[in-house]
C-alpha cells in the first residue's frame, strides 16, 4: 500500500482493498461511484461519536437518491478499524462513502481548528445555493460546495444557503443555529439532519427553549448568538455574517455553554 495521498479502501469480504490515492477527500469522492457520504472524526486515535447513527444516515441518503442498500455494521467497523490501523494517523478525520452494496473509507490526518476562533468566533456569508434533495448528503453536492468554498472572501469560514423566503437553512457543510428572543432556532425540513446537529440539540433542550424553524435574512438584526457545527468544526461561534455583527459580535453565553455540553457528551460517548 505504497504511494502518497490519502488513501481510499472498499471494504470487502477479506476485509479492505486499497482502491486509490488522492489530494483530498473531496478528489476521493469524485473519483467513487455516486453515492450517499458521510464524515466522522476520531477522539484519542480511535474513538468515534455515534458511528451507528452516522451507518443509518448512509442507508437513508442512498434511498433518497433511489439506491436502496443494507450496511454491515460489522463489516463497516472492521473496515473503519483496518484503515486506522493502516494510516496510523494521531487523529484522523474519515469519508464513508455508500454506493449500494459497495461501502468505501477513506481516511485523513486531522487537526482541528485553532482555539482562537472557538474563543473569539468567526464570519460567514449568505449564499444562493440549495441542495436538489436536502435530507440526503449526497456526493454529487461536494463538487458544488468545494467551488462555492473557493468563492468564499478571505477570513470567512462559512457560507449560508439562503432557501425560499429568505430562509438561512444550513452551511456548505455544516449545520447552522441562532439564538431569537431568547429562544435557539434551527431549521429542520429543508436542511440536512446532520449526526453533531443532533447532539448539539440533545445538549442545548437543557440550556435554552429551542424551536426547529429557520432564521430568516429579515431576522438578523435580531439574532443574539449564532454558531454553526459539523463534525469537524463541532460547535463553532459565528460573530459576523454578511459583514455584520452578530448581537455584540462576541461568543455569547448560551453558546459557551452548549460548546461545554457538548464537549462533555463526546468525552462521554466516543468509543473505539
């Protein structure tokens, strides 16, 4: 299994077959079969956070885009574990990808985000792009994401799909949250349901009223706090959107606190 790149495996029954080498995780994906994805991330080397949960949304993005399939939860695991084995990364960040019946890995270093932008929040920007079907993470989206990602001005870390009404929906690749009149807002129908969006709502029903409708453009000025998550970013403050600050343009309360939950949640539930 020479070569450089980050590597990408099929799992098969003798267990994981090298299948490429790529630049990044997006290049992998587009050299795969179109398919339902998902990404996940480890804690102390081998412990992921809701792997299950992760396997079950594969199934359901493939019957969305009409490939239905079953994965083999053990077979998916000994795949995860085999390319761990085979990268030996400190920490890595992984691409399950689902092309029924055919189940791929692959797998990068991963490090994240400095602290700064935890303790002081970052800026991001509204943008006219919506997902075809957007309760299945397709790999047909990533192309898209990758290219509005490069549109993106310098310092921004995000960028809002803006839906029909003016409606902030989601991220490029993240889920997104603010806070309204004391209560936290975050849409649901025409959003991806991501795997951390629903830990983050597990911790924060605890923290803050919280009601799964979308916070529109007109709402802005009205927004307390904001933050977006996904896997890698977990729960990441936003003080700025479209150039302006978001309520005092400092990380707000409620989301250090929902960051502390959450935070606690993984330290609890991640497992190898």
């Amino acid at each position: 299994m020479g070569g450089t790149g980050i590597p990408t495996y099929e799992a098969d029954p003798t267990g994981l077959r090298l299948v490429g080498r790529h630049a990044s995780l997006a290049a992998s994906s587009a050299e795969l079969p179109a398919g339902a994805y998902t990404t996940l991330r480890t804690y102390g080397g081998r412990g992921l956070v809701r792997l299950d949960q992760h396997l079950r949304r594969l199934e359901e993005s493939a019957v969305l885009q009409g490939q239905a399939g079953t994965i083999d939860r053990s077979a998916a695991r000994r795949a995860i574990t085999l390319s761990l084995n085979a990268t030996a990364n400190s920490e890595s960040r992984l691409r399950l990808t689902f092309a029924p019946p055919r189940l791929f890995v692959a797998v990068e270093p991963f490090a994240p985000l400095p602290r700064r932008l935890y303790e002081q929040g970052v800026e991001c920007v509204t943008l006219d792009v919506q997902r075809q079907k957007p309760h299945s993470k397709d790999t047909r989206f990533i192309a898209a994401a990758q290219a509005a990602y490069r549109r993106l001005p310098a310092g921004v870390e995000e960028g809002l799909l803006v839906g029909e009404g003016g409606a902030l929906l989601e991220g490029l690749s993240s889920n997104f949250f603010a806070v309204v009149g004391g209560v936290l807002r975050t849409e649901e129908e025409r959003a991806l349901i991501g795997v951390t969006r629903s830990l983050v709502l597990e911790v924060a029903e605890d923290i803050v009223p919280v009601e799964r409708r979308a916070v529109r453009i007109d709402d802005l000025p009205d927004v307390a706090e904001a933050f977006v998550t996904s896997v890698s970013r977990e729960v990441l403050p936003v003080v700025r959107i479209d150039g302006r600050p978001v309520g005092d343009g400092r990380v707000g309360p409620r989301t250090r606190a929902i960051m502390a939950g959450f935070a606690a949640l993984v330290e609890r539930e991640a497992t190898a």
